[in-house]
C-alpha cells in the first residue's frame, strides 16, 4: 500500500541477466555479507538454496513475512501509517472520505430493495480501522443500521488488529473464534469479527466454513448481502512480472521448474515464436554499485544505501510466465513486441472473483474449460450487496514497471530495507473487471472512474460545506475555554479569540477536500486514484458516483 499521496515513480530496479555460475559465487558470500535487515539475509539464504524467486514471493516475504515482514512485525514507537509514519492514506485525510463510503452502502442498499435482514460489512486490509470507523458512523445513522448483522475485518496484521479493537470496540472484550476474533463495536454493539484471510469470512449459512482447497472463495449465502470495501488494498498484492523476448529457435530448449531444469527432448514449436520470460529477484553482488532505476534516472532511487537484491530475466520459461500471461488476450496482444514488460497479480484476479461470487453467486460452469479445485458457489437467486474498491492505477492499460517503495513518505528502492519499507505496484484495473465477470453471471462492473469526479458526485464538497457551518455555530456558542473540534465539527470549547482558530479548522477541512479530489499532478489523489464498484445485474443501471443518481 505504498503509493498513497505520493507522485509516481516508473521503472522497475535493474534488469540483468545472471548466469548460475554468478550465482553460486553470490551464494558463497551471502553469509558473511551485511545485510540491511535481518529479513534480506533471510530471503537471500532462501534464493542460495532455491534459486532466483518471482517478485510475488519476494513482495509476499517483504510484507507478511513472521520474521519481520511490514505488516505483521509489530515495531515498538513506529507506524505505518500517519504523518509519523510511512505514508498518509485518504481516509486519515479527512473524515468525509469515509462517511461519502458509508452514504454510497446506504444508497446501493436502498436501490436494491431495503433488505430487512442479513447486511454484512466487509472491509478487506483495514489499516487502523479509520474508514470503517468512519462507515459505521455514518451508517448507524440511517435506515440500513437496523438491517445490518455482522461487520467483518479482514486483517492479517495481529498489531493492526489490535489498533482496529481499541478504535471500533474499546474496552470491550476481543474473544478468540473459530475463524478469528471476536468483538462488540461502540455502535451499537454492532458484532464485529477479524478474520485472516477473506476464506475465513463465513458464508452465512454455516459460519466458519473452510474449504482448505479452495483459496480466496467461500461463496456467501442466498440470504446475505454483503457490502465489501477495499481501499488501497489491491496495490499490496503480490504481482508477477514478464518480459516478452523475440525467438531463439537455435538456442537449447530448457524449462525450468521448481524441482529444477528439465531440457526438452525435442525443439519446442514455441521456440521459434516470441515468449514471454519472468522477472526474478536475485541478490545483488556485494562489489555492485548499482542503486536505482535504469529507466528512469531523474526520479531514481536514493544513492545510498545500496540495494540487497535487483531484478534479473530468466534464461527460460517457468510455469508462471507459459500460464498467466495466456490468460488475456491483452497480454496476448502485447506478446510480439520484444521488450514489452507487464504486471499481473493472480491473488487481485482471485479477489475480485470471491467479490462477484458473494454479490451474484457462481458463474454457470462451462463444459470445455478445465475443471478447477475451487467448489462452485451455491445458487443464489437475487444477486445482492456491491463492492467499491478505491485504488491506484491505469484506468485501461496494463502496468508495467510500476514496483515501488516508500519510506517515511519518501520513494526508495524496493530492494532495500526489507521489511522495513512498504511495497506496491498499480492496479491492473482491467484484469479486476474480466476477473468479476468472469465470476459470476448476475453481477456487472462499473468504472473505474477517478477518484475526483467519484468523490465530488457523493457531494463532498457539501458535507465539506455542512462541516464548516457547524464550526461557524459551535464558534458563536461557545466563548470559554479551550477544546479541539472532532469528528461532525464537534467543538466542546474554543478560545476567547476563537475565530482564528475556527477559521484555521475550516481551512483545514477545505485543504483536505482539495487534496482528495485535486486533478492537478503531483498536488492531489483526484486523478491517480480510481474506483471501481461491482453491483447486481441491473441492466447497467448506473451507482451513484459512477453517473447514477441518489
């Protein structure tokens, strides 16, 4: 989840080709070379015994590793999150961020028929619980409050959920469940549950459900309607990454697996046709200089300290690079032209399939396509709930060389400090359309749309407008003391002279609002951020945001 309020930064960290005897004279160095965290000796010693791994496994070492990844170490005094921390998501930006989510469910709830009964709230990667704290206010102010069961956290961050207790729950007691954690929301007592992994998120009609052989889908029930949020999720999901180069028909035919090479008996046809090779993570060598993006050289990475690890072209195809870029006809069509580089992350495409299967149910299986290890979800007869995922990304190109990192809200190598700097990579927003509808034959997708115009069709700059006249009110009611304004503009107190600090609060609240919905470069989300939503079949009736009305 790197990107954030930041600008862009292009190019991907060298790529070079390393042969194993090279290899091997890394590996016999890795022990005694300094590493800049512990977690890059580990991975190192991983790629010595193994071999070159994919930027997912190093993406998914970097972030969730147990033995120091971002997200799940906890580190005494430090946050990710915040002007203290690495970076400044929009929902720390302003509060209205999250209630314009919250006025959105409303809205999709009532489009769809008013369900009395069986509304989940599902928040996948919820940081420090800002926005569902934000959503749950908002919404436990209408009429779908009454309507709602369960709210669900997906959180792998044992640290985070912790944070997410104290905020959403407070002193209530967190109880140890079946599928995760248990806790009584401050909104009404609302049940709110943290759960692992999204498989763990219960299906309803027989909560806890756990197919060990199905990763990411557990269908939700004919009678549930969830409403599932992702913000600034997707972009922390592993991606894979490959380069199209032209054909060696002379060259020895050799595929590489993970029990080790296997050389063809016989010249493959594909040799003679352009393929696809994976970008792999390697270790640099320790007499290396090199630090930073051969692509991009005036938004490079800092000079010092040096990078542990750079990217390196495979000598051959592997699984990944003959299977997932078949997958599309948009990598496809990209294949011929030598040099091309493309991005795709089979855990996003999983993702948004579990979305569209629990709004719509499951696709009707098709005989001639190869039967899968996933069970199909179980019919249900009136789609119902939606999805908004809120990201970073091209809005209809495929990414390319877009793996990042930030620290302390700066740009830095993604090979350094692992563990100790975020990661990230645009959203492929294309492929998460194809992902849904491929799903599920009862939902449709909408967007995306920036997130500027998104925003600004929710009304935020009312709700904006609605806040500063209640600062106005509580300015003139209240001439004593000294107090903070909160949340709604709630102003306890203000100083005898408060009008300066009254119009200091309203500036703040507009310089928030501008920030979110700014379409300027470099000076606002408005453009850079999308959203996406997946809603009902409903004969491309627009949501609102996306062009529909209120």
């Amino acid at each position: 989840m790197a990107l954030r309020a930041c600008s862009r930064l292009s190019g991907l960290a060298q790529r070079s080709k390393i042969s194993s005897s090279n290899l091997r004279l890394l590996s016999s160095s890795t022990s005694a070379r300094q590493w800049s965290t512990p977690l890059a000796k580990t991975i190192a010693d991983a790629i010595t015994a193994t071999g070159p791994i994919s930027i997912a496994s190093y993406m998914r070492q970097c972030l969730t590793s147990s033995e120091g990844g971002y997200y799940t170490t906890h580190r005494e005094g430090q946050d990710q999150f915040g002007q203290k921390g690495d970076f400044v998501t929009s929902p720390e930006i302003s509060q209205v961020f999250g209630e314009l989510l919250g006025i959105w469910l409303e809205v999709e709830w009532q489009l769809q028929g008013k369900k009395k009964h069986g509304v989940e709230i599902i928040e996948i990667g919820p940081g420090r619980g800002t926005l569902m704290d934000d959503i749950l206010r908002t919404v436990t102010r209408t009429a779908v409050a009454s309507s709602i069961e369960n709210v669900y956290l997906v959180e792998a961050s044992p640290s985070l959920r912790n944070a997410q207790k104290k905020l959403l729950c407070g002193d209530a007691p967190l109880e140890e469940t079946g599928n995760g954690h248990r806790s009584s929301s401050k909104y009404g007592g609302l049940p709110i549950t943290w759960c692992e992994d999204i498989r763990f998120v219960p299906n309803g009609k027989n909560p806890g459900q756990f197919h060990e052989a199905a990763p990411l889908t557990i269908p939700t029930g004919a009678d549930k309607t969830p409403f599932i949020f992702a913000h600034e999720f997707f972009d922390a999901l592993p991606i894979h990454a490959f380069q199209s180069v032209p054909p060696s028909p002379s060259s020895s035919q050799t595929l590489v697996t993970p029990t080790g090479p296997i050389s063809l008996n016989r010249p493959s046809p594909e040799a003679s046709k352009p393929q696809w090779r994976e970008l792999l993570v390697t270790p640099t060598s320790p007499s290396s200089t090199f630090t930073g993006s051969t692509s991009s050289p005036t938004t490079g990475y800092p000079k010092e300290p040096k990078d542990d690890f750079q990217l390196t072209l495979a000598k051959a195809s592997n699984p990944s690079s003959l299977l997932l870029p078949s997958q599309s006809p948009r990598y496809k069509a990209l294949l011929p032209h030598s040099g091309s580089v493309i991005e795709i992350s089979p855990e996003s495409h999983s993702y948004a399939a579990d979305f569209a299967r629990r709004i719509g149910g499951s696709a009707a299986p098709n005989p001639s396509s190869r039967q899968t290890i996933t069970p199909p979800a179980p019919h249900k007869p009136n789609a119902s709930g939606a999805a908004l995922i809120l990201d970073y990304g091209p809005s209809n190109t495929i990414p390319r060389s877009t793996l990042r990192g930030i620290r302390s809200h700066q740009l830095v190598s993604p090979f350094s400090f692992p563990g100790l700097v975020d990661l990230s990579a645009d959203v492929d927003f294309i492929a998460l359309v194809e992902a849904a509808l491929g799903a599920s034959e009862n939902v449709e997708v909408h967007g995306p749309v920036e997130q500027g115009p998104f925003l600004e069709q929710m009304g935020i700059w009312d709700r904006a407008d609605q806040l500063q006249r209640m600062l106005d009110k509580k300015g003139r009611e209240t001439k004593r003391g000294s107090g903070n304004i909160g949340k709604d503009g709630a102003m306890a107190e203000v100083d005898v002279n408060g009008k300066s600090e009254v119009e200091q609060r309203k500036k703040a609240i507009r310089e928030a609002v501008e920030r979110l919905v700014s379409r300027l470069p470099g000076r606002g989300m408005g453009t850079l951020y999308k959203a996406l939503a997946i809603v009902p079949e409903r004969g491309g009736r627009k949501p609102v945001g996306f062009g529909g009305d209120f």
